[in-house]
C-alpha cells in the first residue's frame, strides 16, 4: 500500500447545534451561514473550510471529496466558481439523506476508485503533522488524541469530551476497540487520560462494505465507529494507532466561532 493521496471530509451533518440560538454573538456573514447549519462554510476571515483544505494541502494530499447534501449547492459553487482551490483539487460526492457517518463515507465509494484515504470531519482541524504521518504510512490507520491534551489545547469542554469515541489499543498497536458516546461508568474504566477519536482516519478500500452493511443505529444513523468495530470484530479490519500529540479545533455550535477564530489566528488558509 502506498501513500494516500486523496482525503474524503465529511460535511453533510444537519449542524442542528450550529443553528440553535444559544446566545452566542456572530457577526451577520456568521449567523447567516449558522442558520444554514453547514457549519464549514462559518466565515471566519474566510470559510472554515479553507482552513480545513489548507492543511490538507500542507500535509501533502492531492484531491478532496467533500461530501455533502444535494441541497448543499452553494458549496459546490464556492469551490467551483468563487474561490476554487490552487494547490488540491477537489471533487464532489453527495449523500442524498443524512443517515450517518459511514453512509457519508460509502458515498465517497466512487471518488476513492480502489485507492487508500484519508477520512475526516469538516468542522474539525487537525494538526498538519497528524494528517501527513497518517497519509505516508503504508497500511490502514487511525489518530487517537489524549483527553487531557484535548482539554489542554483544543477548545473543548469536559463535557463534550463524553460524546466522543473511547479507543482501546493492544499492545502490538492496533485499535482493539472504540465505544462511541460512552457512559460515565465505560469512562472512568477507560482511565484518567483515555485516548479519543476526532474521527481521523486512513481507509483502504475494505471500509466500504463495512461502512453499508453496519446496522441503523436509534437515531437512525449508519455510524462510522460502530462499521469500524464491527470491521475489527468480525472482518479483521487491522488499523494501526497514532498518539497524536496536541489538540483538535471544533466547530460545533455557534459558542465555538470566537474560541476557534482565536486559535486558528495567524494560521494561513490557502487551499
């Protein structure tokens, strides 16, 4: 297997938490885009978004399949007509209903064409170094962060923290397990400083049956944490871990657009 070249960025999710009034101030470009709930275009400075690509670009990938909504044209023609990107090409795949992230990933089937790659968020930044260790190695992968390297250098909360995937990792290196949105007893078994997924992956091309056949979840959702557990349980699905160092920015709900301006200032987006 050789060095990925391609990343798929999920940005099909409702953002019912980008489009709720909290309270929070954002100037009239901001609210505008939160009340569309597609939270990667949040200007700030520029899209989100950008940034996102940017890092892709710096970490060395080639091609980006956004995967959005059908209703999400205004994307499609930022990307396209507006401001198309200069240093990665981008492609499109649309998930026709919002059914979860490893239907968003299935649907990115045909841009992948039997290649390995990349999968992450599009409300989410990763650190560069994070997006190209995983795009040189030579096998199916996957970056866990530390709870407390999160706490200490992201912009989340505690309590967010427990709405994320616990990982555990045998000793050979391998993701062993991932408990999606844990309970406060699975938390405290997993140790004072579990390590976490941000939903950063390296796929190969396996992922996809997975990623089709995982049961509907109650919110009736196909979630990728479950087809990557399902994949490891039952299909021998074998991803190697990444501790990685630092933090990830978040971009979830409208109280998260100054913390995140503030990180990512200086930070130049150049797609």
């Amino acid at each position: 297997m050789t060095a990925a070249r391609k990343a798929v960025v999920l940005a099909r999710g409702l953002g019912k938490r980008m489009r709720r009034e909290d309270g929070t101030a954002l100037d009239r470009a901001q609210s505008s885009v939160a009340e569309t709930g597609v939270k990667a275009m949040i200007p700030i400075g520029r899209p989100f978004l950008d940034y996102v690509l940017s890092a892709l670009a710096d970490a060395g990938y080639e091609e980006a399949c956004l995967v959005i909504g059908p209703e999400h044209g205004a994307v499609r023609d930022y990307y396209t007509g507006q401001s198309p990107p200069r240093r990665i090409r981008i492609a499109f795949a649309i998930q026709e209903r919002p059914q979860g992230t490893a239907d968003a990933v299935a649907s990115a089937e045909p841009f992948a064409a039997g290649e390995n790659f990349l999968v992450i968020n599009s409300d989410n930044y990763y650190p560069v170094g994070v997006l190209r260790e995983l795009r040189l190695l030579s096998e199916p992968a996957t970056a866990l962060f530390r709870r407390g390297a999160l706490l200490a250098e992201s912009n989340i909360e505690p309590e967010r923290i427990a709405s994320y995937a616990v990982c555990t990792v045998g000793p050979d290196g391998y993701l062993t397990g991932i408990l999606e949105k844990p309970d406060e007893a699975a938390l405290t078994a997993a140790g004072a400083d579990p390590l976490i997924s941000m939903n950063c992956w390296r796929f190969s091309p396996s992922i996809f049956g997975p990623c089709r056949s995982t049961p509907l979840s109650p919110r009736g959702e196909r979630e990728l944490p479950r087809a990557v557990h399902d994949a490891i349980t039952h299909q021998g699905l074998r991803l190697r871990v990444i501790r990685a160092p630092g933090g990830v920015l978040d971009l979830s709900r409208r109280a998260d657009v100054a913390s995140v301006a503030a990180r990512l200032r200086g930070v130049e987006a150049s797609p």
